[in-house]
C-alpha cells in the first residue's frame, strides 16, 4: 500500500525535500506556518496542505519535519494542533531539523509512551543537496523504525545511516558542523595568504585539490570565497546555532573544541558585520578586512 506522508515546514530545505516525495509517488500533505508558501508549495505539486501539524498528520505513516531550532520543533511537535496530536499509533515522526540530542530523546520519550515511533535525522547537503535530491542524513533511532523510513528519505538523500539510538544522528551532525569550522577557516586563511603573496587562485586550487589538502569548501568554494561573495547557502546564523548545540553536547562528555570556539568567535564577528545571511565561507572577509 501507497505510504501516506507529511511534511512540516517548507523552508529552504523543506521544499524541496517534500516535492521529492511527491514526484516518487507519495500522497503527501504539507503543513507550513507562513499559509502563503504552503499554498504554493501545493499548486506546484498537486498536492494537499493542511492548516496545523495535527491535521497535516493525522492518517500519516510518516510524518517528516525540517524547521529551525529546538523551539520550533516543539512548537510544531508538541500541544493540541502539533504532530503527536495527530500522528496515530504505530506511526513515524523523523525530525530532518538540527537540533539537540537532548530534544531528539525528550520527543523519542512521548512517542514510545503513545506507541510512536521518533526518529532523529539532521541532513547535511545544503540548499542544493536538498535540490538535487542528494542530502546525507544521519539518523538516531531503532533499526526496525528506521529499515521503514530510509527507502522513503531515498526520495531527497543519496546516503542516510543509522548511527545509533535516538540522539545519535544530532551528535553524527555536530561533529559534521565541528569539522566545517575547522575546514572553512584553513581554507580562508590559505586562500587570504595566497592573494596577499599574488599567487593565480586558479592555478593553486587545480593543484593542491588533488592532494591531501583538497576539500568539497575548496573545489566549490574558493572562486566565490576570492571574489568576495558570501550568497551561497548556508548561514551564519544557522551555523551559530549548530555550533552552540555542539558546545553544550561537548561539555557533557569533556570533549575539548579548541578550535570550533575560536571559529564561533570569528562567526560572530561575521554577524557583528552584518553578516548574519551570509553563508559559512564569509569568514574570509576578516581577513580580507585586515588592511
Ligand atoms: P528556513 O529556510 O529558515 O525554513 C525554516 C522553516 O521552518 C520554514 O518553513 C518556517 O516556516 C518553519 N518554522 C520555523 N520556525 C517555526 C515555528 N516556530 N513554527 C512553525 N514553523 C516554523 O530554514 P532551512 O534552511 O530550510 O533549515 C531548516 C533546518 O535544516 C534548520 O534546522 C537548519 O539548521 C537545517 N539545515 C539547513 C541547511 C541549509 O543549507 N539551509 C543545511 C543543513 C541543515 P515559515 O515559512 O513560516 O517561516
């Protein structure tokens, strides 16, 4: 039998992944906050919104969520129009969104208790991964829970793992966001040190990106990064808030971030800029600033 699946919030990445859904053949119903955009959303795909997250679950095996932090995801989880109001027993809520793992066992807690099922499952991809179809997601949760899921996240991801219980696939996505931080800024510094001593960017890039310092930021970012233009994907807010999720995870386990702090220190100065928009690279401006 055809699954029948929701999608809560039509954001940058929501959209995207829901209307993946719909051309892999799934009866999907939407629920977005701003009407206008589920609205829209709808039109496009031929499909149904709802005006809640409960009447958008209701009759769902699966209801999927990607929206912004913690709170949100309570605000449409949670109380009498959210998901587990309208989820029936046996069904699935997978939480795309990038929270903490603290959130991700407080909901696993109320689905078991009302014979549900939770997932958590933050994707990394961005904008265009999430386009393309081609998201990794990294999920925490039961085997059984997730065997059913995956074929559908197979929709808008080309990998998705389960890394373990409930919790898991938010701490699989902090060590992702730890190693962006890292990465971004050796590139910015590399890249800042080597337009200062007038080398061709090019010509650098096409070389060392073979070799043991190339990465996915320098073959699609530096041209960008050179020129200056800081529109491509993910935000500096967003990062922030991935980053600090991170720090509160790291001090339960005494795990030392050195450098990621010392990174969120430049983040912020990005946003002291005016940079909250601008995406994860831009922290190349401050060098670019230092004259
Ligand atoms: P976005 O474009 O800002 O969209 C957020 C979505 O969540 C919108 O549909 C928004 O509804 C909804 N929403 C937010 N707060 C809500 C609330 N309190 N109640 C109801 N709906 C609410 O964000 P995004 O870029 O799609 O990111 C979504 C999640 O994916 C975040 O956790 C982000 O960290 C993560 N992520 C993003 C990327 C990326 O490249 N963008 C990559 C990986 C992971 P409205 O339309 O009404 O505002």
């Amino acid at each position: 039998m055809m699954k029948k699946i929701a999608f809560i919030g039509l954001g940058v990445m929501g959209y995207p992944m829901a209307k993946h859904l719909v051309n892999n053949g799934y009866q999907v119903t939407v629920y977005n906050r701003t009407v206008t955009k589920a609205k829209q959303w709808a039109e496009e795909c031929s499909a149904n919104f709802a005006n809640t997250p409960k009447e958008a679950s209701i009759d769902a095996d699966i209801v999927f969520a990607c929206v912004g932090n913690d709170d949100d995801v309570r605000q449409v989880a949670l109380g009498e129009d959210g998901i587990f109001a309208g989820l029936k027993p046996g069904g699935v809520f997978v939480d795309h969104t990038t929270a903490s793992a603290e959130l991700a066992r407080e909901l696993n807690d109320i689905a078991i208790a009302q014979d549900k099922h939770f997932i958590d499952a933050p994707v990394s991809g961005g904008q265009a991964g999430a386009e393309n179809g081609q998201l990794t997601v990294m999920c925490g949760g039961e085997q059984e829970t997730f065997e059913k899921v995956q074929p559908v996240m197979a929709a808008f991801a080309k990998f998705s793992q389960l890394m373990g219980p409930v919790g898991n696939g938010q701490i699989a996505k902090m060590a992702n966001q730890i190693c962006i931080a890292g990465v971004v800024q050796g590139l910015s510094e590399a890249l800042n040190f080597a337009q200062r001593a007038g080398l061709d960017a090019d010509k650098l890039v096409e070389t060392i990106s073979k070799g043991a310092a190339g990465s996915w930021q320098m073959e699609n970012r530096y041209k960008t990064m050179y020129a200056g233009e800081y529109d491509f994907g993910f935000a500096v807010d967003w990062m922030r808030k991935d980053l600090s999720i991170a720090f509160n995870e790291a001090k339960k386990h005494d795990a030392e971030l050195p450098m990621t702090e010392m990174v969120d220190g430049f983040y912020e100065q990005v946003q002291q800029n005016g940079g909250n928009r601008w995406d994860t690279s831009s922290l190349i401006s401050l060098l670019k600033a230092k004259d």
